[in-house]
C-alpha cells in the first residue's frame, strides 16, 4: 500500500527520488528503500510527504487502489466511494460511508447539480444556498 501510493503520486508529480528526497530531507536512497518496501519512514516524514503529494496521511499509508477501480490517491479532501447503480425510476443509493461522512439520513432532499461537461453534483440544500447568497453578494459588488 505505502510503498504503492508513494510511487505513483511521485510520477503523478513528475518528480524523481532525488526531488522528493531534497523536498522533505532525506536521502534518494532512503526514498528508494522506501519504495522497494524495505523500510518505511517515520511519522514525521510520513507527514511530510502527505503534504508533498496533498494528500492525506490515511490514504498515503492506507488507500488501497484496487478498492478504487484502479484510481489513485486522490487529493486531501477528495473522495471516491465507488459506482451506485441507478434504478428504474432514476434513484440511486448513497454508499454508507459517504452518508456517514456527509451527514445524510433518510428523508433528507439535496439539490442535483448538472454541467453537461462535467457530470453531476449533489448537495444538502443549506450549502447551495449559503453559495448563491455568496455569488450574489459578490456579483453586486462587483457591479
């Protein structure tokens, strides 16, 4: 896993072991070692490449891409919980941890977003909201 996502987010990055290993102080042979899977870093270091990548110190250490449908690490913040099937009336189930992470029970409505471009958003009503309020306010300022 760790020694996984470190090679894949360093050539995501373009980076080579030398560029990674003068970014957060070590050596390119550490960060060989490290991507052999012959040792592992300490915590501190572990951090410091999450921050390096953007990506969290969990998923760093943890994500596994085969769970992901073949994806990568994704940027901190970013989450993929994997493919709903959509029904004969159109809905759709919200995977568990996604529900548990958002905050979402039975019963509560959300807005559907929509770019045809880029696919679809949902999003509990009072975010929606408080953004237009947003877009509006900044839209009269800047008239």
């Amino acid at each position: 896993m760790f020694k996984d996502n470190l090679i894949h987010l360093r050539k995501i990055k373009q980076l080579t072991q030398e560029d990674v290993a003068d970014k957060i102080g070590v050596t390119r042979q550490s960060i060989a070692k490290w991507e052999s899977g012959e040792t592992v870093p300490d915590l501190d270091k572990c951090r410091l490449l999450a921050e390096l990548f953007g990506v969290s110190l969990d998923d760093l250490a943890n994500f596994e891409t085969e769970e992901h449908m073949g994806i990568g690490v994704p940027p901190k913040g970013k989450h993929m919980f994997g493919l709903v099937t959509v029904g004969d009336k159109g809905q759709i189930v919200i995977p568990a941890k996604a529900r548990k992470m958002f905050d979402i029970s039975s019963g509560d409505q959300l807005v559907v977003l929509g770019d045809e471009g880029q696919g679809l958003a949902i999003i509990k009503p009072e975010y929606f909201l408080s953004l237009a309020d947003m877009i509006e306010k900044e839209t009269k300022e800047n008239r």
